[in-house]
C-alpha cells in the first residue's frame, strides 16, 4: 500500500502546470484529507452536501471546496456560503435555483455546465443541443449571482481508450465553440472539467484544465 503521499506524488508527475488537481475525497475520513493537505493539496472534491458541510466544518479554512456530485436544489442553499466551484450543474434549471440562493447569500458562485458526452443513459446532463439553445436564449445573462467558468463532462465507462479520447475532444470542441461564441471576452470562461483516475492523462492531452482523481490518491473508498 502506498501512502496518500505517495499517490500524490506519482499522480502529480502527469500533471502540467496549467492543469489543475481536485483531489476527490468522498467518502474518504477527515485523517485522509489532512494527509493530501499536507501534501502540499487544497482543492478537494466532495458529492454529498451533508458531508461536504461536515467536512469543511472541521477543516483548514483555506482548502477550495468542489462540490462535484449531482446537487439537488433543495440542498443548495447549505453549501453556496463556501463552495468554491460546483461542477455538475446539469440543467437551467439548477442553475437558476443557485443563482437565487446565492443572491440570499450575497454571493456569486461559480459554476460549470455539466454536458451528456458519454453512451451511458444513467450520467447527467445538458445534451449539445440544450445547451446551444439556453446559450442562444440569453437569459443566463440575467443571474447575476452565478458565473459560468467553462464546461464539464464525464467519458463513458469503458476500456476503449479511442472512444474515451473522441468523448473529451468532442467537448473539447464544443467548449472553444462556447467560448468564442458568447464569452470571447469573459476570462472567466476558461475551464474544462474532464478526467478522472482511469481517464486524465487522455483528458489532460485533449484540453482538460480540471482533473477529478480520488481512487487513485485515497484508494478505495470505505462505504
């Protein structure tokens, strides 16, 4: 078994300076996270609210917390005071609802459009088309409590690394369409959300700026 450490710094070795880590601590004890932090990390990704407040209750201050999990609206409310990137957000509709409990809070939030690149039915997401039509509406101009900072998707499940790499190019593609379409002056607009621990080498090379790795730091997680 290697230690936490370790996976960092062997993780950290395929990762280039404009890439950056969120190290997907779900489901993985407060001691774990600690370890990673001392390891010189401070982005950490979580996908359940109740235990990312739990977390980010009795840890530094200063860890950026992603929330990367499918929010539900009624929850929404708990994490806005903190959260520093929620990466999920997988139809207008949510996106409004935290446009609207980030105003209570006095907040801006920022967000990333979850997009439907993969085969499987069960991922989440705006499909291409949804997402051009919402883009070409203009309303999202109005939330003024949001900022849309880029694009996320996960690649199908699979061991065909060509379909993997198609998957992440293709959103690759739709994000610079996005980008030049309605945000050519937004520098905000300049993230994409792609790979996790089997896939973010492939990710890294077809444009990712955000990799989602935990197995492959925490081991295992412990359900």
């Amino acid at each position: 078994m290697h230690s936490i450490h370790q996976n960092i710094q062997s993780v950290r070795q395929h990762i280039p300076s404009h890439v950056r880590l969120v190290c997907v601590s779900k489901f993985h004890p407060n001691e774990s996270i600690i370890e990673a932090y001392e390891s010189g990390e401070r982005i950490f990704g979580e996908s359940k609210v109740q235990e990312l407040c739990g977390k980010q209750e009795t840890l530094p201050q200063d860890i950026s917390w992603h929330f990367i999990g499918h929010l539900q609206t009624n929850k929404i409310k708990y994490i806005v005071p903190f959260v520093s990137l929620i990466h999920g957000v997988d139809s207008y509709k949510l996106l409004e609802e935290i446009n609207k409990q980030a105003a209570k809070a006095g907040k801006v939030v920022n967000c990333l459009l979850q997009m439907h690149i993969a085969q499987e039915e069960t991922k989440f997401g705006f499909s291409k088309e949804e997402l051009l039509e919402v883009m070409e509406s203009g309303a999202w101009q109005e939330l003024k409590n949001v900022s849309i900072c880029g694009l996320m998707g996960m690649a199908t499940f699979t061991s065909n690394s060509e379909q993997i790499r198609t998957e992440f190019c293709g959103l690759k593609t739709l994000f610079d369409q996005v980008k030049t379409t309605y945000f050519v002056d937004e520098s905000s607009f300049c993230e994409l959300s792609m790979g996790m621990s089997d896939d973010y080498q492939l990710a890294i090379e077809e444009g990712s700026t955000l990799v989602r790795v935990g197995s492959r730091i925490f081991g295992n997680r412990v359900y």
